[in-house]
C-alpha cells in the first residue's frame, strides 16, 4: 500500500509540473467564452485533458468528433487542480488521457490532490 501511494504520489507530482491540452467546449458563442470540456461521472465533472495533440485525437475518434475542429488551451497540471476545480462550484476533478483505457488517470476531488475546499472528504475543522 505505501509503495501504491508513493507511485500516485510521483504520478501527481509530475502532472502538476506538466503542462497538458484542456479542449474548449463546443457551445454556442466565441472561444473565448467557451469553457473547459468537462464530462459528468456519478456527480461529480471530470476536466478533460490530455498529454499531447495524439492523445486528443483519440478522445476525438472516440466520441466520433474526429472530423471537427478542436479547439483547447495549454494549462499547467497544478493549475487545473488549484484553480479550475474549485472555481468549478460542483465537486470536480480531472481526467487525464481518458480515451486511453487503463494508460489514462483520474485526479478525484479529494484531500492532498485538490484544494480542501474542493474536495470530498473534507469539512470544515477537519484536521489535516
């Protein structure tokens, strides 16, 4: 158990060091007032983002959208989790590479990985 939390550990660590692709949604109006593309799982939004201009291109045959244009900003990992999340105003994370199976990551709303006022398992007088 403690070498899997070491591992996750260096997993986060790099992932907020890094900067990754976080399409833009497809609603009406201009870029940019466009928001970050996000996908609802068991009430919680996951931001989708993705390592590289391949790993998008996955996502986009996936969702059959491969002959759109795609449309995303660079954004540092960290910021993602500091800021995007808990400006979401709904329990969020992050989901990393998400059209690659198990090669993908889940960044959940939780303590040590968001901001406690984001997370899940956090309420107010908790102890760190």
């Amino acid at each position: 158990m403690a070498s899997r939390r070491r591992e996750f550990a260096a997993l986060l660590g790099e992932f907020r060091r890094t900067p990754v692709l976080v399409p833009l949604g497809d609603g009406p109006g201009p870029v940019e007032e466009r928001g970050l593309l996000t996908a609802d799982w068991n009430g919680v939004r996951f931001i989708l983002a993705f390592s590289d201009e391949q790993a998008l291109a996955r996502y986009a045959r996936e969702r059959g959208g491969f002959a759109r244009e795609w449309t995303y900003q660079t954004v540092l990992g960290a910021r993602l989790l500091d800021v995007a999340v808990p400006a979401a105003g709904v329990p969020c994370g992050v989901a990393l590479d998400c059209a690659d199976g198990p090669d993908g990551m889940v960044f959940p709303p939780v303590r040590g990985i968001v901001p406690d006022e984001a997370a899940l398992d956090f309420e107010a007088g908790d102890e760190a």
